[in-house]
C-alpha cells in the first residue's frame, strides 16, 4: 500500500495490530439481594497477537530526462508501481509488524446480600436472631497480552553511481510491541449480618415481664480474589534493511544500512581575531571533521560539498564550500582542509535608544549533494551557538535631567572596548572609532563643536586598549533663546569604522532628555511658591504660570528641586518654604528620578515638622498631581507632620496665660492646663519646641508614677479636644527618677490648609496655556483664607468679571504691577470663573471649620464659655469681620455668589435634624451649637445688610434662606455625617466638570488632639530623626553631582 503524507510518500505494509480482549462490564445491582450469594464476576476475553509486516523490494534510478526527481520501482508484491521523489520530498517505506492486543480486565464480584433482621420480641415470644449476610462473588480473572509480530524486510536495489539517490529514503521495520497486560477484578465483599430483633418489657395490670430480643447475624464473607498472574505480549524483532549495490562490473554488494554522515566537530574564530563576532566582517569555520556513522560507504562518485548554513545574521560565501572525501567507509572519520566563510550582515534596522546590540546565533554546517539532486544531508550538524556584537559599547551617559540658563554644564560617558585587540585611529587595525555628541533642535551651545558643524561635538580615540575604559567629557550651555520649562535632546552615538568600507557607522546610541529650566529669583512680598522636579510635566508649568501670572496677576516664584536637590534655598541658604510663610506652596508631587539615583518624591525632602511650623502660621500647602501609588507614602509624611515633637527643654515656672508655663509651679490637673491654654489662646508665632504646657503628676493610690501620667496624659487629651476643638495638642507622659509629668505640645490646627489632589493636569489645547478648571480650583482654593476672603468681598456687586484692582483691594504685595505701573490697567479683569472658584473654596472651608466646632462638643453644659465661641473660629470671624461697611449690591443678579455663601453657612450653623433643633432649644443651658447659632445668624444678617443696598437686603435674606434649605436637602440626602463636604464638593465637581473629586485632606489624618505613651514618642521622634538622615544622604549626593557637572572647575 502506498500513500502520500505532507512532503512525505510512503510505501506502507505494515501488519494488523491484534485486538484487546474482551471485557464484560454489565449493569448489575451493587450487592445481592437479601440472604442470597453476590455473581462471580467474569473473567476476561483472551487478546489477539499482531500480524506480521510484509517485505517490501524497490529499486531506485535517475533519469536525466527528469532532472531532480529519484525513481523507485516497485518489484515482488509492489511489481508495476512507480513512484518520483521530488526534491522537497521523501519516500517512507513502513513495514512494521503489528501490535499485540492489550489485555483485558476482569469483572468485579457482587457484594453478597445482608442478611434478613430476625422479628421483634413480643409478650409471647423472645426475639428472632437476625440472619448471616451472603457471601461475596468471586472477582473475574483478567488475561495476558498478546504478542507483537516481526517488522518486514526492505531490500533496495541501486547503482553503484546512484548511491547518492538514498538519501530521499527513510525506512521504519519496527517490530510490533506487546500488548499490555490486564487486570483481575475485585472480589466481592461479604453481606452484613441481618439484625436481631428488638428485646420487649411489658405490663398487664399488677403483672409484668419482658422477652430477650435476637442476636445480630454474621457478616458473610467476602469472595475469592483470582490469583493467576498476568504478563503483558512479547515484542517481536525488527526486520531488517538491505541494500544491494551493483558495481560497474557487475559484481554486487549488500549493507545493512544507508551511509549516515555526521559532523563530529568544527572551530569558529572571528576575522581579525579579537575574539568579537562583528556585524560587516566575515567568521571562519576550519579543523573540520566528519564521521560516517551508516552501514555502508558514501557515493564513490558523487559530490558532497560543506558549507555554512545561511541565517538572518550569516551571509555564507557559496563560492568557498569545501568537498568531502569520496567513499567514506562506515565507522571512518576524515578531517577537511580547507576554511569555510561567512560574512555577518550589519543591521538592517535601527536599534531602541540605548540598548547595545548582542544576539544569541546559532552556526551550524550543511552537507549538500550538489550535482543533480542539490539536497542537503539531514540531521548533519547539531549547530554551534556564537554572539554577534560589537567590539565597543556604551555606558549611558552621566548627566543632569535638569539644567538652567546661564550654566555652563559638564557631562561624561564611558566607551568600552570588550574585545582583546586596541581600537582607534592609531592602532594597528586602524579602525577609527570615537562618539559624536549632536544637538538637532540647536538648544545648547556645545563647547567644543566646530564652527562648520556647531550642532555636533565629535571625540574620535587616537586608541582604546583592549578590554579597557575610556572616559570623555564635553560641556555645554542653553542658549539663551530657548524658552524655560521645555524640553532639549541630545544625541551621543557610539561610532565604529565599518570593517569592509572603513565608513564610520553608529553602533550604539543614547539619547538625553533635559528639562530647561529657568534660575529661582525671590520676589519682593512674594505670593505663591511652585516647585517643580526635572519630570514635572512642562505644560502643566506653563499652565500654572498662565494661571497665576498672567490670569490672576499675582506673583508666582518657580524652584526646582531638578536644579538643587534639596528645598534649600539659593538666595536664603534655608529652606526655601519659610520665605513663603503665610502664603502658598504648590509641590508638583509627581515622582522623579533622583540626580541619576533611586525614584524618589517630593515629600522625601521635606522635613515633616519644619513643614509643621509653616503650616500653623497659616502657609498653605498643594501637593498636585500624586500618583494613587503614592499616596500612601505622602499620607505617612503628613501623619509625622500633624504633631512635631522637637526635643522640648522644661519650663517649670512662668506665667500661666503664656504658653509653656504652668502657673508658677503650683500643681495642675488635665482640666486646669486645658483650661489655662483656652485662657491663653493660640501663640503669635509658633515655638520652636511646641511645648505649651507642663504640669508635674504624682503617683495614684493603687498605680505607680508611670500609669499615673499615662492616664492623666489620655484625660489631658480628651479635655483639650472638648476645650478647643479646632486646635490640636499631643499629651504624653515624662518619668524622670521618681518624678513624672505631663508635657503638652500644640500640634498643626484643624483649619491649616494642606491638600494632596490625584491625577490631572493633562496638556493644553493647542497653542494655549489653558488650565483645566479642577486644577485651577485646587490652586486658587490654597492661597491664604484673609486673601480669599478678601478677594470675596472686593467682588461682591460684580456680576461676571472683576477688576484687578478692585479684587485686590486692601490686599498688600499679592498684585504683580509691571516695573512703572502705580495701578493695575483697566484691562486687567478676573473672569467669573475665578470668582465663582473662590466662592465654593470658601463656602468649604467656612462649613468644615463650623462642623470640626460643633461636631467635638460635650455633654452640658460646654465648657467654651458664650463669647470665646466665635473667637475659637478664626476663619468664621475672619471673614465675617471683612465684610464692607458701605453697600455694593444693588441689584439680586449681583448677589448670587454672596447669598450661595452665607447660606451654605446658615445651613451648618442651624439645626439640621429635630434632635439638634432639640437641643437647641437648650442653648441656655450650655448647648454648644444652640449658643452659636445666634451668633452666626446675627454675624449672617448683618453682612448681608452691610453688604446690600436696602431695598435688596430683604431679597437677599430671602435667597440665603432658600440656599439654606437646598444644602440641609443636599445633607440629608447623601446620609453620614451631618457636614457640608459631600454636598460642597459635589457642588464643585459639577463647577469644574468632573464625575468626583479626587482630592485629600492631610490634615485630617489625625482629626483631634490625642495622647502618646513614651514608647510612641520615641517612635514618632526616631521616624522623623531617619527622614532627616535620608534628606542628609540625599543631599550630599546631590550636592557632589552638581559641584562636579554645573558650572565646574578643572
């Protein structure tokens, strides 16, 4: 039988594989009915053995009149068949004997029935015994495989001169394997014994008795296991190849097998032997050897040519192949003189920036009968693997991914020549080799370019010693028309003499990013501090400037971290923060690589309690666009902020209103040091050490001196939350010898501003500087509360637009007058949306201060005594105490903004639910909110009167109102807290076009005040004591970095 497989022809007489035996797996109940034997399972069928392969006789010839094609003709059985092997195919003659049959599987014995329950017991008879279980089913014998049978014979007749026509041939005369053997079933188990009958008490009148119940039955035993033991088929022998070669004399010889050529070893070594396979030179293969490993000579006429086999890296050189010896004799192994070549192609596309070429190849040799049937030799050669790279590489350049105007700047790189031979101009290769620095866009003044080509620096290297490092250096400057905060790009390319043209070519390239930025100056009464990395994003630096500078017309000082490495300030030698107190800090909190180190954050730093002090003195502070990844991290800094605890000297005498003193050492409990420091009121300016009181604690009757201050610590705490709840204080124990006290610092107040907002600040339009309008709320949300406020209440009366100088009014160094100006021109008007901003910004801030007061309050009566009420709200009395003392609203359009804000107010300062209304009507015996209300709703109705025109006033009153009832509906309605975040920043997110704000309070990560015991104080001053350690380490790296590539001397 011949067939046609793919790219194969097979001539197939194969024998039949044998059948399996036959196996009996009927459905039968899985044990015997009651009281009866389980089946004997059934054994197994007997398999069948395979039947032998038949004998297959060819003779195979060419025929020039088909160049290419071998020629098989059939004789014996296959006598009149012919068949033409092309040069893509082969021939398979198959005779494999057949298969013996698997064995089968006996059949399991049944379980044996139970035995039958005996009767119950009953007044006239004892109870039956319960009957023996059946006995299991024998389990049925499994049977042997069955014999494979022999693999048929090939016989091959073929020309002495036609021996090269084997090698489309391949043959398979396996014999047939036996089959497997089967498995026995399992026994039977025995059938459980049946249950004796119940025992019987029973009672007639005065009479009684009782009758024994039954035995339980025997379990039955379980059935006999087969015990014969089954082998699997014996495998049959293979048949067997015969090839019968007819001489030119007709005389005749026969082998056992064709001619199977190997190849048993080869070298390869590169061209100049530098130990490099290099892209544009050739690689030599030599010291070859080959072995005959077949039944029977090669072709003592035909040719067997040797050459390296083409791959998308190699290019052989066909001319050069090398030519077997003729005749080969089994088992001999000959060695060829002679090289063959192959040249390495260059490459034909350009590689990613920066990444150096190294590709894993693997070279192996062909054997080709090159004459009439060109077809190579299979399974001739296992391959080589090799490495196709360049002699020379490129580290990445050292350099800085920011720099400013004016500085002359210094950066390196590293050429490495790997190979064992030196490269260079002045070598004995005379490959020219060097880098070549270019900058296309024309952005920097390259020091040492050429007047002909001043966009391009080149080093060419007299030479470079094998496997060693050179190291080049060049400078530059930015020139000055290029605008700050772009981006310039610099090309350095690695370049090797090509080694057949000797034209220089790049082999490696690294392009560098830098960020131009502009020189920090310090304003006079600056306004608003930017601080940006190397990898902000310059569009959103432009859209901030355009914000501020050019839309607001304030101030704005830029500083980067990119260009120092640490918040120190170059004018100032301190951080550059504190000449910004009281104002406003925007960080650009995006992540940033760190002067060629580890990614690192803004927040890393900044020191978390000099940050502390700023912010209780009112500063400000943004962190824009924080990656959700690392927000976890900022909130950790933040946490570490809310209390600074800097080693604090004791104070024990002084006077009792000044914080820091403890009433002249006469002896204090938590409610008088809380009492005391509500009496003093906050300090001008924030201490150094924070330590507002200290009060000395003696020993409890069943407690030591420790738990003494410890408790007192947590009461101190819980007093000053209840006392001054927008204020924060941290109370811990101190134990010295047998004494203890109390220490109480002041921590960052509940009305600092410090928020974090996530994502954004996507690109402009084109052409423009436009600032999303979420950006710009968050940015004009964080400039001082008094400016705002201000700012609010100068545009009262103006519907869409506000004069520069009309907003700015009685607001000293925020407007940013050109040099020459006395006032703002006309033309500089604030559009809408920036007022409507400051109005929802304000709202916000005004409703959370009045939450934070009323939402900490005690049981009655509330110790914060009527009139210090609106004086522990700085924000609420601030803005209240800028109201106009003259009217500007003489029209209801005009009044929308204002009426928006003092009804939100109204809405928190009311009654938002029956109990709080309740309450309220308590107000005299010590409601917290009950007595405020009064207070704010007068505050609210003489703003609006002061503010108004009198025929307007009363529609204005009317409007606050209505927006009242609209924010407690918006409160209801979004349940939880009774506060106006969610309804206000819904409000804004609606304002700014957003689904929802994703913006976060860091100041409220630790919402009150709180006590620490000493083991939390260590904790919290080792944290910040590592943080100062790691901005130490960071900033002499910077500092080294910089000392050595800007503006450096030789």
């Amino acid at each position: 039988m011949a067939m046609a497989a793919g790219n194969f022809k097979i001539v197939d007489t194969s024998g039949q594989d044998g059948n399996p035996a036959l196996e009996f797996f009927e459905r039968r109940a899985a044990e015997a009915f009651v009281g009866c034997n389980g089946e004997h399972g059934r054994s197994a069928g007997a398999a069948t053995a395979g039947t032998p392969g038949s004998d297959i006789r060819i003779r195979v010839a060419y025929s020039d009149a088909e160049p290419g094609l071998v020629q098989v003709t059939g004789e014996g059985a296959h006598t009149g068949r012919m068949w033409k092997i092309d040069r893509g195919e082969q021939l398979l003659l198959k005779a494999n004997g057949g298969k013996g049959g698997n064995g089968g599987r006996g059949e399991n014995g049944q379980a044996g029935g139970p035995g039958r329950p005996g009767r119950h017991a009953s007044k006239y008879r004892a109870g039956e015994d319960g009957g023996d279980g059946g006995r299991g089913g024998d389990a049925g014998a499994g049977s042997d495989g069955a014999d494979g049978a022999p693999g048929g014979n090939v016989y091959i007749t073929i020309h002495d001169d036609d021996t090269d026509l084997l090698l489309p041939l391949t043959y398979d005369v396996s014999g047939g394997q036996g089959g497997l053997s089967g498995d026995h079933g399992m026994p039977g188990e025995g059938g459980r014994g049946g249950r004796g009958g119940d025992p019987c008490n029973w009672s007639d009148g005065d009479k009684s008795g009782s009758m024994p119940g039954g035995r339980n039955g025997d379990n039955g035993p379980a059935g006999n296991p087969a015990s014969r033991y089954l082998s699997a088929g014996r495998s049959a022998p293979h048949g067997s190849v015969q090839i019968k070669v007819i001489r030119g004399d007709l005389s005749e010889a026969t082998y056992p097998a064709p001619y199977t050529l190997e190849l048993v070893h080869f070298d390869v070594v590169d061209e100049n032997h530098d130990g490099v396979n290099e892209p544009g030179e050739h690689i030599f293969v030599h010291n070859i050897r080959v072995r005959n490993r077949g039944g029977m000579p090669t072709p003592s006429t035909r040719s067997i040519q040797l050459l390296i086999q083409g791959t998308q890296w190699l290019d052989p050189v066909m001319t050069e192949p090398l030519q077997l010896p003729f005749s080969i004799q089994p088992g001999q192994e000959v060695a060829l003189p002679g090289v063959l070549r192959a040249r390495i192609r260059n490459e034909w596309t350009e590689k990613p920036i920066g990444s150096c070429l190294r590709v894993d190849e693997t070279l192996h040799l062909v054997a080709v009968f090159n004459e009439r049937l060109n077809r190579p030799i299979p399974n001739f050669s296992a391959g080589v693997p090799i490495t196709i790279r360049y002699p020379l590489s490129l580290d990445a350049p050292t350099y800085l991914d920011c720099v400013a105007k004016g500085d002359k700047v210094r950066f390196k790189w590293v050429v490495h020549n790997d190979s064992s031979l030196p490269y260079g101009s002045d070598t004995q290769l005379r490959r020219a080799c060097g880098t070549k620095l270019s900058d296309p866009e024309r952005f920097f003044a390259l020091t040492y370019a050429t007047a002909e080509k001043p966009d391009e620096a080149v080093d060419e290297l007299d030479e470079a010693e094998a496997f060693s490092t050179v190291t080049i250096e060049q400078e530059f400057s930015v020139n000055d028309h290029v605008m700050e905060f772009s981006d310039g790009f610099l090309t350095l390319e690695l370049l090797l003499a090509d080694p057949l043209t000797g034209q220089m070519r790049t082999i490696q390239k690294h392009q560098m990013r830098m960020q131009i930025s502009g020189v920090y100056h310090l304003s006079p009464d600056p306004s608003v501090l930017l601080v940006v990395n190397a990898s902000t994003p310059n569009h959103a630096i432009h859209q901030i400037i355009g914000l501020l500078r050019h839309r607001l017309h304030t101030k704005l000082d830029i500083f980067n971290l990119g260009l120092t490495g640490s918040y120190e300030s170059p004018v100032t030698k301190q951080s550059v923060l504190a000449s910004y107190a009281g104002r406003t800090v925007i960080v650009f909190a995006n992540a940033f690589t760190y002067f060629g180190g580890e990614v690192r954050n803004p927040w890393d730093l900044l020191d978390p309690w000099e940050t502390a002090l700023l912010l209780k003195g009112g500063t400000s502070l943004l962190f824009a666009n924080v990656a959700e990844a690392n927000l976890q991290g900022l909130q950790a800094w933040a946490t570490q902020a809310t209390f600074p605890l800097f080693g604090a000297p004791t104070n024990a005498g002084g006077d009792p209103e000044q914080p820091g003193g403890n009433g002249g050492g006469q002896a204090l409990n938590a409610k008088a040091a809380a009492e005391a420091l509500r009496r003093a009121g906050p300090a001008a300016t924030p201490l150094p050490s924070w330590e507002v009181m200290r009060y000395p604690v003696s020993a409890g009757l069943f407690g030591g001196i420790e738990s003494a201050a410890a408790g007192s610590a947590t009461g101190a705490a819980k007093t000053l939350t209840k006392q001054m709840p927008l204020r924060r204080f941290v109370a811990f124990p101190e134990i010295e010898a047998k004494a203890g006290s109390v220490v109480v610092c002041e921590g960052v107040p509940r009305t600092a501003k410090m928020l974090a907002t996530v994502g954004y600040f996507g690109p402009s339009p084109a052409g423009t500087n436009h600032i999303a309008d979420y950006d710009m709320y968050f940015i004009l949300s964080c400039l001082p509360f008094a400016v705002r406020a201000r700012m609010f209440w100068n545009a009262i009366g103006r519907l869409a637009t506000c004069e520069a100088s009309v907003l700015y009014a009685g607001i000293e160094g925020y407007l940013d007058l050109p040099y020459g100006l006395a006032a703002a021109p006309d033309s500089w008007l604030i559009d809408d949306k920036v007022l409507q901003a400051l109005g929802f910004s304000l709202q916000l801030d005004l409703c959370h201060e009045i939450y934070c007061f009323t939402g900490t309050q005690p049981r009655f009566p509330d110790p914060i005594p009527v009139p210090e009420k609106l004086s522990q709200m700085p924000l609420t009395s601030l803005f209240f105490s800028l109201a106009p003392e003259q009217p500007r609203v003489t029209d209801i359009a005009e009044a929308q903004r204002l009426a928006s804000a003092l009804g939100a107010v109204h809405a928190l300062a009311n009654p938002l639910s029956f109990w709080q209304s309740v309450k309220a009507a308590f107000s005299c015996c010590g409601n917290r909110k009950g007595q405020l209300t009064a207070k704010l709703n007068e505050q609210i109705l003489l703003a609006v009167d002061r503010a108004c025109a009198p025929d307007v006033a009363a529609v204005v009153h009317k409007a606050v109102m209505e927006r009242s009832g609209q924010v407690k509906t918006g409160i209801h309605a979004s349940g939880g807290h009774k506060n106006f975040d969610r309804v206000g920043q819904a409000e804004v997110a609606a304002f700014v076009s957003v689904s929802g704000l994703m913006v976060h309070d860091l100041t409220a990560l630790q919402p009150v005040s709180t006590a620490m015991n000493t083991a939390q104080v260590d904790s919290h001053r080792r944290n910040h004591w590592a943080h100062q350690q790691m901005m130490g380490t960071l900033k002499t790296h910077a500092e080294i970095q910089l000392k050595e590539m800007v503006n450096a001397e030789d």
